[in-house]
C-alpha cells in the first residue's frame, strides 16, 4: 500500500509540474490542453515522464521543450527518438507507450496541429 501511495505521489508531482509549465506556454494550443491532462489517465510514474517527452516533441514552444527536456533529463534528439509518433502517424505506432501517445496526440492536439509542423520545429532545434 505504500508503494500505491508513493507512486501516486509521484505520478501527481509529475503531470503536476508538467501541466503548471504548460499552462504557461506560449504555444496555445499547448496551453488550452493543459486541463485535459487529467483525462489521459496517467496511472506510472514512467508514462508521466514519457508526458513530458511527448509535449517536448509536439510542442512548437521552445522554451517549454528545454524545460522538459531538462525535466526528464535527456538531450532532444534522445527524448524526441523515443516519442515514435514524431515519425509514425499515432494508429501506426506501436511499443511500451503507443496508446498513451495516441491518446495525447488526440486529446491534446489532434486537429490542432499537423505532424509536418512538428517535425520543422524539431528540426528547427537541431533534435531530429
């Protein structure tokens, strides 16, 4: 029972500080799915992390994604290679965190932005 709560603490902390650096985002379409974080349903501490790649990956604010980037702790082009929607539409992609990216990508910003505008602004960072 420990574990449970240590592990939901931590879960909480995590799409807690990711949600607070969305909410500031100069991206808006980052910003308005902020709120809809909660729906995705985050239930381990590694697929809230993974969160914090995916919004570093389809972001289009550069400040947001060196902070996440920074939050996880890996370089861009290591964190944007394990965010496999980046270059695979979401219904093909398949792995550990497939449904949770395809869910992100369409509760966060399906309809909103277009994977080829994500893949220029990667490449505008130097992280494809």
């Amino acid at each position: 029972m420990e574990e449970n709560t240590e592990t939901s603490a931590e879960i909480l902390r995590v799409t807690g500080m990711v949600v607070a650096a969305m909410r500031l985002s100069t991206d808006p379409v980052t910003a308005a799915s902020a709120e809809s974080v909660a729906s995705l349903k985050i239930e381990r501490t590694e697929q809230a992390i993974h969160l914090a790649r995916c919004i570093a990956a389809f972001t289009t604010d550069d400040s947001l994604a060196t902070e996440m980037t920074e939050f996880v702790g890996e370089s861009p082009k290591f964190l944007v290679s394990k965010v496999l929607a980046v270059n695979y539409p979401p219904e093909q992609c398949t792995g550990e965190h497939a449904e949770l990216e395809k869910r992100i990508w369409k509760v966060l910003y399906a309809g909103r932005r277009e994977r080829s505008r994500v893949k220029e602004t990667l490449v505008r960072r130097g992280a494809l």
